[in-house]
C-alpha cells in the first residue's frame, strides 16, 4: 500500500512486484533523496528461508560498488518484523519491457548490451559473487541508457579459495546453466553461460533452449542442444555465432573461463566495425531507437569493408574474406562487396590456371609409370563420363579453401562406393602367366558453381549428404558428373529450395533466394477491454497469431505491418511494427481515454434561440 511510512521511509507509489517483493518508489525523509524500496511480501517475512534469502540478496549488493550495478543504501535487518531492502531509484524501465516493445536490429547492439553486463559480473566475480539468475527482467535500462543489473536474490557468495559452491535449483529455467540444472558444483563459468543464453537470445530475437513447459527446457539444456545463432537469425554472422556457441558450451571447461574473456572477445568482434566506446553508443541507441538503427547499417558496411580492402592490400586473404562475409551478412546485395569477393576468386582462379599448365605434363609422364605399380583404384563409374581421348586426365582439384572440407569427404565417399566395379577385359603377362589387369577409371568430371545465396546463413546439401553451412569454407561446390540436385535450406527462416541440375552445363555463378516464411504478430491491449483489431488488412482478436507475409525482395527477412486498435470510448490506437521471417512480434498496445465529446451548439445556442 503506498502513501504509509516503514520507518524513515515515506512509500510514494508501487512500482512493481514479483513472487518474492514489491517495490515501491519512496523518500528517504532524513536525507530527502529518492529511493526504492523492496518489502519482502508479508506471508514470505514470517518463512525464516525467505528472510534469509533476502538477507543474502542484501549482504551481496552491500559488497558492490559498480557504476552497472544497482547501489544498495539500507537494509532492515533479519529480526525486523517488515524485512526489506532501500536501494538508488533507476528512472527507466527493465530490459523485458524495452524488448516488449522493440526488436533489436543490429547483432552489435546485442554485443554491446551485453558488454555492459559482463563489466557489473566481473565486478561482482572479483569479490566472490556469482548472481545465477541473469535474464532481462534483472536488468535495468535508465533513461540516460545505462545498464544496471539488479536483483542478486539467489546469488551465492564464493569460497575464493575452493572456487566452487553446490548447486540449488533457484532462478529462470532458460537461462539456467547444466550443471546448475543437474545440480552439480558451481562456479563463475555458471554466469557465464546464462550471459551466453542472453546474448543468444538478443542477437537472434529467440531463446536457443524452448518447451512447452520449464520441464522441456531444462532437459534440452541438459542435452546441450540448440539451433545455431546464424541459422537462427541470418544477420549474425560467423564471428559472433562462435562467440555465443563457446559462451553457450555444455561442459564449463570449454567455455569462456571469465565474463572476462567474453567481454573482451565481444569488444573485438565490435572494434571490427568501429564500435570503441559501447556505452557512448547504447546511450545514442536509447535516445533514439529507430534512428540509430537505421544509421548502424551503413557504418557496419562502410567499416566492414574498409578493413576488408586493407587486409587484401595486406594479402591477407582469409582475413579479407571474413570482413566481407560479416558484411554481407548486414546487406547480402552490396555490389560493392560482392565485387571484391569476385576479384578475389578471379584471382586465385588465374594462379590455380598456372598451377595446372606447369604440373599437368609432369603428371601426365607420370602416370603410366605410376599405374604399373599403383592399386587400382575403387570408384563407381555408373555416373562418370569416359574422357574423350585415350590420354587419362589427372584428377586436379580446386584447393581445400575453395571446396569445403565436409564437401571434399562426400565427394571421396563417392569416389570410393564401386569397390566392385573394375574392367577385366585387357590381360597382361606377369612372370611368364597371363593374368587379367585391372584398369584405372577416368576420374571424376567435376563441374565448379559459385554459390550467392539470401539469406547469408544456409545449409547445403547435395542430393540427401549434407555439404555443410555456407561460408568462407564452402562459398563454390563442385558438381560431380551426371544428374545432380542441390538443396538449401534454412529452417528457422525460410522454406527449403531444390535445384536439379543434368549432366550438361551448369551456371558459373548460382543466386539462390529462399522463400521467407512469414513473420507473425500477437496483439495484447492494456487495460483489457472488447476492441476491433486489425494487423494489416487481417482483422484479428486478442491474443491471435496472425501471419505477416515477408515480401519476396526483402533481403533481411524483416517485414513492416500497422496494427490498428480501435475500442469505444478510447482513443483509436496505431502502431508500424517491425516482424521478422518465421518469428512472434508480442506488441503491447496501451488505449487511452477519450476525451468527452464537447457541445455542438452554435452562437445562437447560447443565448437559448434557435438558429
């Protein structure tokens, strides 16, 4: 109840609550100061384990003084028959709210929110407390754009020498970490693993461990499974995907060792594009969401690709192709980019070209004398075109960078299923005796494709054997000779495409552009009254999941519809929301009253006479 006094403390209004407290905004009479007031729910102040637990929470905080972290002023101590805690009063709003609301743009954004959050853990690492309960209900966003976390209510306060602490179940399943799930030892490398799952969460705009029920979500943490991050949103790219996948890592050893590392690895992934100084850039991001977004774009692009023309001047290929490939992510068309990707590959075509004119003679002297004392080889030649001469050509293949490792192994698997097929027509003598000699097959006529595919983020599969993920490691394929078909597929996105290909020619360069899956949108309206809503052209209820077709040319996945609301006596409410391919968009529309209708009599009314 609020206006009451709880000792030097005027309560001026609630705030909000949750299963354990609620908060007041109030006035610390003494100093004449601002504050928040955290009173433990009175049928918890009588449980001696909630007190406790309360308790803890305040001899944590007591400990930190960290800029991120939110400051505690007072606590009213265990035997108190209110128990509850006074901290600093945040004007702004948490981070559940913020993303309620909108949708992060930009995987960096993601990266520098969590930059910040990995400052206050190291903070409250370095004095032995581990917070285990990290998700953005727990963070604060004030209105300046500082981030603060808060709530320490289940932390644990360290043995700095043993390191480790055991185990209870408190706190949010998806965010839980496995050995806290299954109940083993903890330590730092537990927060670290919740940053993970926070991470993943704001660069994808989805949680990598989901079920319909807590239950679900803890065995598939358990299990350790989840979609990758670049299948999952297109726009995050390799770099960042192996940060959260290393972040995210079931066992604590093969994870970052330190919020530490983390945030340091996540400062690099940012400095690649500009970014120093992140919490300069989240308070810019806050002031004005939309703008700085749209901004961002083009300085990702135009840093990327800088440092792209540097690394190549520098001969520094792999690099080069790594800042483009993060580029390409962001804006999957740049001509710009893809230019100099195609430079690339000419090149290197043209340095593969001399490699061939200056050993091909070599080899061909050479292997008539070699097939004398070489095994024959096992291929299957159901599908293989013989060669036009009677001269064998050698099997010369594109280097490994060109042709991606799991490409390589499905292409020698072919080579190597006919171990049966062998020609036994020709004979030879052998010390005296006629004995039948094996042939070598022609080899492999491989036939090279270039692939340029929306989005960014695909698997690729030749017939049912899967190719790999496309990327720097598998940007070209190389067709074996005969019928073949090629599959691309995105399932967090898009719809799978099929192309069949004959044994003729087949295109230097392959755009394939996935069908989007539609986005949808669930509409919520505060206060909860009978209204009209309509998402688009699609008139829907409360609660509805309505579908949002993503247009074909979109090269992001991302679509724009207006939600309209519209109930008696409220003010008609509109809303352009953002959705993305094959992705819920929760909006929250709050209705305001109307103002009442005011007389329509003219002049002539006042003075009673009818006009």
């Amino acid at each position: 109840m609020s206006g009451r006094q709880l000792e030097k403390y005027e309560l001026l209004e609630e705030v909000g609550q949750g299963g354990m407290a609620v908060v007041y905004r109030g006035m610390d009479t003494t100093l004449k100061r601002e504050v928040a007031v955290k009173v433990l729910h009175p049928h918890l102040a009588k449980e001696q384990e909630s007190k406790e637990r309360f308790q803890r929470e305040a001899h944590a905080v007591a400990k930190l003084r960290h800029d991120n972290i939110l400051e505690i002023y007072d606590y009213s101590g265990i035997e108190s028959q209110e128990s509850f805690i006074v901290t600093e009063f945040i004007h702004g709003q948490t981070l559940k709210a913020f993303l309620a609301r909108n949708a992060i743009s930009h995987p960096e954004i993601a990266a520098m929110l969590v930059v910040e959050t990995c400052k206050a853990l190291g903070h409250a690492h370095s004095l032995g407390v581990i917070h285990r309960d990290i998700k953005p209900e727990n963070i604060m966003v004030r209105d300046d754009g500082r981030v603060k976390l808060m709530d320490f209510g289940i932390a644990q306060m360290v043995d700095v020498q043993k390191l480790t602490v055991t185990g209870q179940l408190l706190g949010s399943p998806a965010y839980m970490a496995p050995e806290l799930v299954k109940g083993k030892p903890l330590d730092f490398r537990t927060d670290v693993f919740s940053v993970g799952t926070l991470l993943y969460q704001l660069a994808t705009g989805e949680m990598p461990f989901r079920g319909r029920n807590p239950h679900e979500v803890l065995k598939r943490i358990a299990d350790g499974n989840f979609i990758t991050p670049e299948i999952a949103n297109p726009v995050v790219d390799s770099q960042l995907g192996s940060i959260i996948r290393r972040a995210l890592a079931h066992e604590p050893d093969a994870r970052y060792q330190g919020v530490e590392e983390l945030h340091d690895a996540l400062l690099v992934f940012l400095q690649d594009v500009d970014i120093d100084t992140p919490r300069q850039e989240l308070a810019t991001y806050f002031a004005d969401t939309a703008g700085y977004s749209d901004a961002l774009q083009r300085r990702i692009v135009k840093a990327l690709v800088q440092k792209g023309k540097a690394a190549l001047h520098a001969r520094l290929i792999p690099r080069a192709l790594q800042f483009f490939d993060r580029a390409l992510c962001v804006d999957p068309l740049n001509s710009e980019v893809l230019a100099l990707i195609g430079r690339v590959a000419r090149r290197r075509r043209i340095g593969y070209a001399l490699l061939v004119a200056v050993l091909v003679p070599t080899l061909i002297g050479g292997l008539y004398l070699a097939s004398e004392f070489l095994p024959a080889s096992t291929v299957d030649t159901a599908d293989i075109t013989p060669a036009p001469t009677a001269v064998a050509k050698p099997d010369f293949r594109p280097p490994k960078d060109l042709m991606g490792k799991d490409q390589t192994d499905a292409l020698k698997t072919d080579a190597q299923a006919g171990a049966s097929s062998r020609d036994t027509g020709t004979v030879r003598r052998r010390n005296g005796k006629r004995v039948a000699r094996t042939l070598r097959p022609p080899p492999l006529s491989l036939r090279r494709i270039e692939v340029v595919p929306t989005p960014k983020a695909m698997t690729i599969f030749l017939g049912n054997r899967k190719l790999g993920d496309y990327g720097p490691d598998l940007r070209v394929i190389q067709l074996p000779a005969g019928p073949n078909t090629l599959v691309f597929r995105n399932d967090a996105c898009c719809y799978e495409k099929r192309i069949k290909f004959g044994s003729g020619p087949v295109p230097a360069r392959l755009q394939v552009k996935l069908p989007w899956k539609p986005g949808r949108v669930r509409v919520t309206i505060i206060p909860r009254v009978d209204a009209a809503i309509a998402v688009g052209k699609i008139v829907a209820r409360e609660g509805q999941l309505v579908p949002v077709p993503i247009p074909e040319l979109s090269t992001n996945g991302r679509a724009t519809v207006s939600v309209r609301v519209t109930a008696t006596g409220y003010t008609p409410a509109l809303r352009e929301v953002m959705v993305q391919a094959n992705s819920t968009r929760k909006v929250a529309i709050t209705l305001k009253r109307a103002a009442p209708a005011k007389s329509a009599g003219g002049p002539a009314d006042k003075k009673g006479n009818a006009k």
